[in-house]
C-alpha cells in the first residue's frame, strides 16, 4: 500500500519561550499544558497536522537546560536531544525580550552541529514595537529570523509557509494501492510481537525474550504468502507515557508511533493472561486516531484456563473498551505455539478490499437519500441541517464528504449515526470511516 511516512518537525529552545503555546496554536486546540512555569513539558508531545495540504508530524519538547543538574532536568535535555536527532526540520524558539541569552547561542550552536535545517523563531512579538526589536537577533549570523506571537497567532502563517515549503504536498486524490500490505504489530511491552513476528516468518528475524523493551526499533520484514505481498512492521512496545524513564523508551514510542502511521494494518496485540489495561487502550487510540484498519488479538490464550463462555466474556469486555474500534475483528492466538496465528491473514484479506474500496457517487447518495429518509438531522438551536449531496474524497480510509448548509449544525451524535448507518448499507463493516464537512451554499 501506499507509504504515509510522515515527515517530523521539531519545537526546541529554552524553558518558558512559549513552545506548547506554539504547539497548540500549529495544530489548532489545546493539546499541550501551557502554564507561565518554566519546565512544565517533560514529555516529547507528538500530534499529526497538516499546512496547505502538507501534513507532518509535530513534536513539541521540554526546555534545554544545563545549568540545572537535577534529575528531571537531565532527562529532558537527553528528550531534547533525542528530538533533534529524529526531526527533519527544527523551529528553534526564542522570546523577543531576551536577544542574548546565553542558552540560546548555545542550543544554536547544537543545531548546527546537527546539520539539521531550522528556523529561528522569536516568539511574543505582540505588537510592531515587539516585532522591531527581533531584529537584534541578527547578531546570531543566520539568514532568515521569523517574529510571531504563539499568542495571538501573528507571523505563524509566515513561519509555516517556509518550514513546509520543501514538505511534499499531500495527495488529496484517491490513490491505487501497490500490491504489497503493510501490517504493523503494536502492544505494550512484553506482550509478544516479536514473537508473533518469528512465528509468521518461521526464523528468528527479530529477538523475542521475556525482558520487556528488548526490541528499541521498527524492523520491516517483507515476505508472502502465496502470490500476496506483505511487509511486516515490528515495533518497540508502547510505555504509558509516565513509566517512560530513559531515552532509548522515548525513541520507541515515536517509532512505534511513526510505524502505526504508515502501515494499512494494525494488529494490536493483546495479554489474556493480563487483560485489559489502560495503556492497551491508549495504543487502540493512536490506531484510531490516525485512520488504520485494525485487528484485537488476543494474545497468550493457551495460557488461560478457559470454560465455554471465556472467549465470548472477553470478546465483550474487548467490545466495551473498544467502542472507538468497533469495526476491528477480534482473534484469540497464541504466537508461541502458533494457534490460530495464520487467520490473521484471512481476517487482513477481509479488511484490505473495504479499506481500500471506491464507491460511485450515485451508490453514495442513493444511501444518502435512504439514511435522512429513515431519521433526518435534528433541530440544532433552531436550525436544521441540510446535507444537499455526498462524494468519495479518499481511501485508506474510505472517506467520504459531505457537502452541507452549515457543518456547525452537524451533531456528533447524528455524525456518528450517519457513520455506522453508511458503515452497514456499504458493507464497511472491518475498516475505519471518515466523513468530513464542506459548505455549500
């Protein structure tokens, strides 16, 4: 299928510039603490967003810092680093009050070591006054400077246009798949996907042991079955965020993360013997999130004791925590002994036509007419939507368009009826769905 490799851009600089404030301001809502308290991000924050149509992954980071020697403080600069060295592009930010400081001529002379391309940002010119004042940067002897506010929003379209100028432009048209299946095994640690990878591959492709976090990188794994193509993603296990303690575990979230990103399938590999956790749910959000199609295995199943209802109280309890999921199939395996291991593939073979299916427009809005036939859009503040006709906009996820009076009248809990109603009358049963809004007049 179709590489989504994403590029990655970085925020760096000096506690308290206001780098989640710009964070926030790039991917359009509040995802990042902001508070006036230097120190306050620890974690690298990642979220996928897109700029004129070129999306990237951007990652917000800690304030470096070397004069403090505190333990907190090391790691940070040790995640500061980590994210230098994984970013394609930097925003290094600084605060227009403080032309010379000494921490900035320093991480200005670490990104150029880095040999990486970055902008100097000067963040809090909230006025022209502010603006002027910039300048004294100069003195840095780089070529471009970039006044903004994260604030108010002056001077971030500016600085955007340039960090995304040389980014590919994303392909909003419908795209045909290559023949080869991109499969990503994704879990939290020590629930066995490197198992699970040499179990497929018949080899010891990848170190599979009983000491979580062994595996630190994506390994990709090409192989068939038959004449079909498949590539194999093995990730480093997902950590809640708060266990993470060194830098070598912040570079396998992102690269687990990043390998969710580009892969068609996601299988989320899950411990019977343990259950569900929070963190196996959080993982399913990142899948969900980023438009995969995705299958629940349940991992370990010869080690559970088991009566007639085990496999279905659990299938339930999966349904329940993973409402978000709902369209993912769900297999109990055992990736040791290799039960059932080999119906993955049956199931992948199911998903991958509806994850990738094109849909005339007139199929479309003949359900379109049969769904507001069946329950019409509510009343909202006293006004009505009005859906006047819908297109295919995209695959991989099947995504479709609806063109509208007023999107601000679209109900989520409507959007939602509308998603699981097209989701059975197109047989989309085992693929996510996208329905986006445009206006019409």
């Amino acid at each position: 299928m179709i590489s989504r490799q994403q590029p990655i851009v970085a925020i760096i600089g000096r506690p308290n510039v206001g780098k989640s404030t710009l964070f926030n301001r790039i991917i359009g809502h509040r995802k990042a603490s902001v508070l006036p308290i230097p120190g306050l991000t620890r974690d690298r924050n990642y979220t996928s967003t897109t700029w004129n149509g070129k999306k990237f992954l951007l990652v917000d980071t800690g304030g470096y810092d070397t004069l403090e020697k505190d333990d907190i403080t090391l790691r940070v600069r040790e995640q500061v680093l980590l994210a230098i060295d994984e970013a394609d592009v930097i925003l290094f930010l600084t605060e227009v009050e403080s032309p010379h400081h000494p921490m900035d001529a320093e991480i200005l002379e670490l990104l150029r070591r880095s040999g990486k391309r970055f902008f100097l940002t000067v963040n809090k010119c909230d006025n022209p006054e502010l603006e002027n004042e910039s300048y004294a940067f100069s003195a840095l002897g780089l070529d471009a400077i970039y006044p903004i506010s994260s604030t108010h929003g002056l001077g971030v379209g500016i600085l955007l246009d340039a960090v995304t100028e040389p980014l590919a432009k994303t392909q909003e048209a419908i795209e045909e798949p290559s023949d080869e299946i991109k499969i990503a095994i994704v879990g939290r640690q020590n629930s066995g996907k490197s198992t699970l990878v040499n179990k497929i591959l018949g080899t010891e492709r990848v170190i599979a042991s009983p000491v979580p976090g062994t595996t630190r990188d994506a390994v990709d794994s090409p192989f068939q079955i038959g004449e079909k193509k498949y590539l194999i993603i093995d990730t480093a296990g997902i950590r809640r965020r708060g266990k993470i303690m060194n830098g070598p575990e912040y570079l396998s979230v992102t690269s687990s993360i990043m390998s969710i990103q580009r892969c068609d399938v996601a299988i989320l590999l899950l411990d019977a013997p343990l259950g569900i956790s929070a963190q196996d749910t959080h993982i399913g959000g990142y899948i969900h999130d980023s438009g995969r199609a995705a299958i629940l295995a349940v991992n370990k199943w010869d080690r559970v004791e088991k009566d007639q209802d085990t496999a279905g109280s659990f299938a339930k309890k999966l349904m329940e925590d993973f409402k978000f999921l709902s369209y993912a199939p769900i297999i109990f395996i055992s990736a040791l002994t290799g039960q059932r291991v080999m119906k993955l593939f049956n199931l992948i073979d199911e998903i991958i036509p509806q994850y990738s299916r094109k849909i005339e427009t007139s199929v479309l809005n003949q359900e379109l007419e049969n769904i507001l036939r069946k329950y019409p859009p509510p009343l909202l503040r006293g006004h009505r939507l009005r859906i006047k006709y819908i297109t295919q906009t995209g695959i991989m996820p099947p995504t479709f368009t609806l063109f509208v009076n007023n999107p601000e009248l679209m109900h989520f809990s409507y959007k939602r009826y509308m998603t699981n109603q097209l989701r059975e009358s197109l047989a989309l049963d085992k693929t996510p769905i996208r329905i986006k809004l445009r206006r019409k007049s």
